[in-house]
C-alpha cells in the first residue's frame, strides 16, 4: 500500500494529485483548490474515477460509507470491493458553507458480503431471516450531495430467500430519513 501526494501551488490554487494503491486497489484522485474564488472550494474534475477494486475494510465502512448511507454503520465487511467515480464534487473549505457543498458520485459494489451489525441486524430480525451475512447487489448506487443532504439510490440488500431495498438520505449534519422495503414473510 503506497500513496504519492505530489501538490503544486501556483497563481493562487493548489492542484493535488495523490495516486497509490489503497487496500489492494487504484486510487487516483485529482483535486484543485482555488484560494482566489469567493468562497474557496475542493474542486475534482468531471467524470473521475477515484478508487477502483479497492478492498473493503471495517473503517472504510464506518469512516467513510457511514456518511453517504446509514446500513455501513457497525456492519462488517466480510469479503468484496468497490469502485468509485465522482461525476463532480465541489465542496467548500469554510464550514459555514458547507451547504453549498455539491457532488455526484457512483459506487460500484463488486461482490460484497456484509456481516450482520447496526442497522442491518434489526431489520434481518423483523424479516425472521436466519442469515447474518448478505450480499449487495452489483448495481451501481448513485448518491448525490446538495441542500445539505447526501441522497443515494435504492440500495438492493439479497438474503437467500428475499430481497429488501433501503432509500433516503444523511444529512451533513448526520441526521437520517430512510425507509426500508421489506417484504412479507410467512415466518413474521
């Protein structure tokens, strides 16, 4: 695992360019600051790929994906990667700001297994599932972040015998409003 962070400072920006390997995968992300903006800001460029078939650890689950989506908090990634692309982010560097923070990003899951835990523990009780593992679908999620909200696509949860969808959105405040599709069950 290697990062390289190399940074150029010129006419009033900053254009950072890390590159590496991150949990066995590709991490290329290119940011540039421009201090000269009314409101400095983190700009990436359109159309990025940031991290392809990078591994998932327990931190990047609860550090990271936690904030874009509640069902990665407390659960446990037992095997799997993902991949993903920003479309554009732009978020500025005054928190008082922060509202008018803007991205659009899509995750890819690649063959991901998540471990009974948080969120995901109760709703497998209330279906009578008997598994404590489940696998993600391979669609993308597409989150969108704007009006201090982080909005993501329905995410597919597959248990042997049933499927249950999870939709809403985190709020930058940490504030949650999701609804889960569980279906009916003949063990309920």
């Amino acid at each position: 695992e290697s990062l390289e962070i190399p940074v150029q400072l010129a006419n009033g920006s900053a254009e950072i360019d890390v590159q590496g390997t991150v949990n066995r995968g590709k991490m290329v992300l290119k940011s540039v600051i421009d201090f000269t903006a009314d409101t400095p800001a983190v700009s990436v460029p359109e159309n990025s790929d940031v991290l392809t078939g990078v591994g998932f650890s327990e931190a990047m689950s609860n550090d990271l994906l936690a904030h874009v989506h509640p069902l990665f908090k407390g659960a446990a990634i037992s095997e799997g990667t993902m991949d993903l692309s920003l479309q554009h982010f732009n978020w500025p560097l005054d928190a008082a700001k922060r509202k008018d923070a803007t991205f659009a990003a899509s995750i890819t899951f690649n063959e991901v297994v998540l471990r009974s835990g948080g969120l995901l523990t109760p709703l497998l009780e209330v279906m009578k599932a008997n598994e404590r593992e489940v696998i993600l679908g391979d669609k993308p999620m597409e989150c969108r972040g704007e009006n201090d909200r982080v909005r993501c696509s329905p995410i597919e949860i597959k248990t042997r015998d049933h499927t249950l969808m999870l939709s809403g959105s985190v709020g930058f405040d940490k504030t949650l409003d999701y609804k889960a599709q569980i279906p009916v069950t003949r063990k309920m």
